[in-house]
C-alpha cells in the first residue's frame, strides 16, 4: 500500500503561519473586546438615557423619534452634514475618492449611490487596484535598488578606511539591478530599520501638519496616518473634508504627497517584515525538526530541499551538483528542478563522501553565484517568485541564504 507523503517545508511553513494569524486575530479580539465593549455599554446606555429624556421632555413618540434619526442616519451616509462641508462630488473631491479606491485606502465617506456609478465603480476598481499594486511593486524595486546602492558606497567606505579595498578600486553602475550587487547585498534587518524611521519620521510630520490644520490632537492624527497609510481606512478621521482651509490649495497638495509617499513607504515596509516573519518561521521549523523523533527525522530528511538530488548513476551525481550554478532563495534552495526526487538515505547508504561533497557544492552554489543564470531550460518564469516577495529575495541578504 503507498503511503501518504509526509508534510514538506512549504505545507509546514503556510500551515504554522495559518495557526500564528488564527491565534494572532483571536489575541487582538480578546484585547479589542476588553478594552472597547465597556465604553461601548455605557455610551448605549447614555443614549438609551438620553433618548427618552428627549422624548419625554418635548412630548415625541419614541417610534417619530426613532424614524427622525433613521433619516438623519441615511443623510450622513450621503455625505450630507450639519456643518457646511466641501462638495463630494466636484472634481478635486471625486479625485480624492478615486484615489482612496484604487490605493485600497476605502475611508467610506463617499459611495456612489447611482446603479451606474457602483458598476463603473467595478470595472474602475479593478485595473486601478491592479496598476496601483504593480506601481507599489516597482516603487519598492527602487527604494530597495536605492536602498542598497547608498548602504553598499558606506560598505565600501569602510573597508577602504579599513584598508581591505585598494584606492584605485571602481565601483560598478549605481542602479543598473541586481548584477551590480553581485557579491554583497544589504540585510533586511538594516533596509527595515531605514524604512521603519523613515515611516516614522514620514508620519510625525504628516501628523503634525494634521494637527494643525484639521485641530485634531496629535494621537489621533498618529492614528490617522497609521489607518490611512497602511490602506486600513476605518473612515471615522478624514482629511481635507472642511468646506474651506487657510492655504487650501497648498494643503490639499501636501496631504495628497503625504498619503502616496506613506501608503508607499508602509507598504514597502510591510513586505519588509513579512520577509523577516517568513525566516521566523523557517527557524521555528528547523526547530521542530531537530526536536522531532529519530523516525520523523528520517523522513523529513527526504522532504529536505537542501539535500535532495536528481536521480541517476553514482557518476552522476556529481555533475548534476555542478550544475546548479543559481542562486536561490528561501523557498527554493536547492531545488533540483527535475521532477523526481531521491532521499538522502539511499545516497547515504551508497557514498558518504558524494554526501559530502554534495552538501559543500550545494553551500557554494546558494551563496556564490548571481541569480540570473540559467538553472534548466524547463525552469518557467514562476520559480523565483513573483511581486514584492521575489524583488525582496533578489535584493536582500537574508532571503537568499538559509538561516
């Protein structure tokens, strides 16, 4: 009878991440739920209070009270205020909602009540969405690209000043990719450090211009721009929604700079540490697997990338180690590409010296040669990634060596 294959490294990795979110999501509700449902309680039984006192005292029905707020309750849903606000509709406000749609801000103060409005508003959503992700995407190229360029000139610097560089040494194109990074990249560690003052230092100032501006106090303008740079979008602080500003045209200007460098920058970030949370989790499989039992281990050994090999003559072997001549990041280390797989037992069994042979090429292989050359001509254009994860594993460190 065939057996079920054990679970592989990427199974593991997506099935643990699957249990920290649950976990994560059901930590935050019980925080959020503490923290919230008692002021919740009491402002419903103010308002219950306060209801039919109104009632009471001006001798209105609770139910001609309640029908009164309903359509107080649909003007706000229509953009309609006590307080003169600006028109939602005119065109700097329609832009301002266009791009909160496909930016995936969505702050919800202004909707499209017309049919044609909301089925426009579909077919609007989806090539915006999609060519707003691909320009996230290529921003993110750049700042790293940039990024590794600056932290690259103060590497060098150092080792000059050190003595290890001799003073006639050029360095290659400033931003030309990935091949003039051949041989040093920077860490993820440090580019999420940068990005991570930079969003601070982006959002404290925005802050402050809000602050100032709209009169909200600095906390919740901090919250502001956290919820509308991350693309949360709660809508219960909008921006630039007054009728008239001191400056306006000056400041709608610059909460519009605002907005796009910091949903820029925290996206970048985010992509960031979802890299470092990926090795986190890499190191907490290795974990598992070097506590598991000696049976486990045994199996899990055929499930290691690293130590898989295309099948073949013992004479073989060796040329299908040189080979591999790419460089390969966390997902796919080692990968052999062939469609077929052996475990390490057998090559055990057979040659302990081809092991280690193989183990030393492998090693060299992940961590000296550029990504760009050919690996098979049946590689298809997917193996290295696609989107903000694969631009990080090109650019960074610690996504392409394995920790």
């Amino acid at each position: 009878r065939r057996r079920l294959a054990p679970l592989n490294e990427d199974n593991g990795r997506f099935l643990l991440l699957a249990a920290l979110i649950a976990a994560y999501l059901s930590a935050g509700a019980t925080v959020f739920s503490v923290l919230e449902s008692p002021s919740e309680a009491a402002a419903q039984l103010r308002w219950n209070r306060t209801l039919h006192n109104f009632s009471r005292i001006f001798n209105i029905s609770l139910p001609e009270l309640r029908a009164f707020l309903r359509s107080y309750e649909a003007a706000m849903a229509a953009g309609i205020r006590v307080d003169a606000l600006r028109p939602r509709w005119d065109f700097p406000g329609a832009f301002y909602f266009v791009g909160t749609v496909v930016s995936t801000i969505g702050f919800g103060m202004t909707t499209p009540a017309t049919v044609a409005g909301k089925i426009f508003l579909i077919i609007y959503g989806l090539f915006g969405c999609a060519g707003t992700i691909l320009f996230f995407n290529l921003f993110l190229e750049r700042i790293i690209s940039l990024l590794a360029f600056i932290m690259k000139a103060c590497y060098e610097r150092q080792l000059r000043r050190n003595g290890l560089l001799p003073p006639n040494f050029r360095r290659g194109p400033a931003v030309s990719g990935v091949g003039s990074l051949v041989g040093w990249k920077p860490s993820v560690y440090h580019v999420m450090l940068i990005l991570g003052i930079f969003a601070i230092a982006l959002s404290c100032c925005a802050s402050a211009m809000y602050t100032a501006v709209e009169g909200w106090n600095y906390v919740d303008s901090l919250y502001y721009c956290f919820v509308t740079f991350s693309t949360i979008g709660f809508g219960d602080l909008v921006s630039s929604q007054k009728a008239v500003y001191q400056h306006q045209g000056l400041y709608r200007f610059g909460n519009f700079i605002f907005i796009l460098m910091g949903v820029c920058c925290i996206y970048s970030l985010f992509n960031v540490i979802s890299i470092v949370i990926k090795q986190i989790l890499n190191w907490v499989l290795k974990k598992f697997k070097c506590r598991c039992c000696p049976k486990c281990h045994k199996s899990s050994t055929r499930l290691s990338r690293r130590n898989a090999i295309t099948p073949g003559a013992r004479l073989r072997r060796h040329n299908v180690a040189m080979d591999a001549d790419g460089q390969y990041d966390s997902d796919t280390e080692g990968r052999r590409l062939s469609g077929e797989m052996i475990s390490m037992r057998d090559l055990t069994a057979s040659s302990k010296v081809s092991l280690a042979i193989l183990q030393k090429q492998l090693s060299e292989t992940a961590n000296g040669y550029p990504r760009n050359v050919c690996i098979n001509t049946r590689q298809n254009g997917f193996s290295a990634g696609v989107g903000a994860l694969a631009i990080m594993n090109n650019r960074l460190a610690e996504t392409s060596d394995s920790r």
